[in-house]
C-alpha cells in the first residue's frame, strides 16, 4: 500500500519465487542455487526452516487453497515438489520432464505447468498427483509466465515468440494467440477487470483486454524499465508491482558467456 520497505529475509541464494500460506503465517521462498525451500515466519520475517531435497533450479512456487499444499517447479531437472505447509516437509513429488515455469491451479483439483523446452502445458491431478494430461501450444513457443481465469475456464500462458496462448483449461484446446512483448517471464491476471498483464524483458508491460472467453484485444503497451519481467498485483488497489536489477554497460562477449 505505502511501499515502505518492512524487513529483509535471508540469507539465501538464488532466490525465485515466494508463496504466503496466511492461515499458517508461514511463507515459503525457493532458493535455487541451493535447491531448498526456505520457510519464514510471516511476522517477524524470521527463517523458520530450511527445506532440503528439491530438485535443480527450483523456480515457481504457488500455494493451492484447495489442496492445502505448497507446490514448486525444479526449472532445471524437471518433477513437481509438494510441500506440507503445515509441517514444513516434503509430502510429495511429481515426476514429469521439461524446462518447468509457471504454475496455475484450477481451484477444482487441477494444476497446470508451463514447459518451456516443450512448448506444452502439463496438467497435474493434486488429488491423485499424477500427471494427468500434456497440451501443446504451438504456434506459441515457449511458455513462462501462467495464470488462470477460474471462472470462464481459460489458461493464459506468454509465450517467447511474442504471442500469448489462451488455452480452455477443461480440454486444452487453444483458443486464442493474442500479440504481446517479446521475452516474458511472468504474468497476471485480474478476475475484477478482466485484464491480463504479461511482463516483458524488452521493458513493458502488455496490457490485454479479455472481450469475450475466446477474444482478446490489447488495451495498452505500458514502457517500464529493462529487465523487469517479474510481476505481481494487488488485485485489491489495481497496481502491479515489476521488479528488476540496475544495468551498466553490457561487458563484452566472450567464449563462455556469449551473450
């Protein structure tokens, strides 16, 4: 609400993602470098436990109401990890393959994850948790950043090629691929307003309008600063919040770090 900076978590490396468990008071935060998942008290913003055992690269994380888990994408090795949050241990994992991204559940025992070596949406049963189900959403490439519309059933998954892929979250079908900023990593959704943000590498955010279930138009391009492709929103007030570092001048390529 105010932006006043309320403490600091750590130390830890590799940060990815964070969820909040708010009927535990617990929050949940993947360190990738060190394959953990550290579990903090919401309050004092105190590290509670350090959660071993993941698998490489632990990215997304998202905490399911309806199951009552935590779960996290290994980005690098592939597998679903789910969390007790009550506990503070391992329950479960998931065994499916890819270059795992974003995280989206259905509120009705479905949970979807971008794959974006594959350029699919694997779908997990959180009841059962077994994969369930893999949609391709080609001509989309890639898949990084997912969110849901829960109500008209639909899956909006950034795409690398500058398209978004609207999938039905029932059948998998593909509805629509609406243009977008190129290079994102996460996206929104805002139930409310019907709007979707993407947040682009590039330095925007896009803006689309959700007209129908099956129709999108883009509402705006909004500029924003280089590299801020991490989002968030506070469906509450309608901002969203972009996080990124400070770049200098670009180092010269070299044979190891070509880019």
């Amino acid at each position: 609400d105010t932006g006043a900076k309320q403490g600091e978590i750590g130390p830890m490396k590799g940060i990815h993602g964070i969820a909040v468990v708010p009927a535990e008071r617990r929050g949940f935060i993947t360190a990738g470098s060190d394959r953990t998942v550290v579990m903090f008290d919401l309050d004092s913003l105190k590290i509670v436990k350090v959660i071993p055992g993941l698998g490489m690269k632990p990215d997304a994380i998202e905490y399911d109401p309806q199951s009552g888990m935590v779960y996290v994408a290994n980005g690098a090795s592939g597998g679903v990890t789910v969390i007790d949050p009550a506990k503070g241990e391992i329950a479960a994992n998931v065994p499916i393959t890819g270059k795992l991204e974003g995280m989206a559940f259905d509120g009705r025992g479905r949970l979807f994850v971008n794959t974006e070596d594959k350029s699919t949406i694997q779908v997990i049963d959180t009841h059962t948790l077994k994969a369930v189900a893999s949609w391709p959403i080609a001509p989309v490439e890639g898949g990084t950043g997912l969110s849901i519309d829960a109500v008209h059933r639909r899956l909006f998954s950034s795409g690398g090629n500058g398209k978004l892929a609207v999938v039905n979250s029932d059948t998998g079908a593909l509805v629509a691929t609406p243009e977008m900023g190129e290079d994102p990593d996460g996206d929104a959704f805002d139930s409310s307003r019907g709007l979707i943000f993407t947040s682009n590498m590039v330095g925007t955010l896009t803006v689309l309008h959700e007209d129908s279930p099956d129709s999108y138009s883009v509402v705006q391009t909004v500029p924003t600063a280089f590299g801020a492709r991490t989002i968030a929103l506070d469906e509450k007030t309608g901002r969203v919040f972009l996080s990124t570092g400070k770049f200098g001048p670009a180092p010269a390529p070299t044979a190891d770090n070509p880019r």
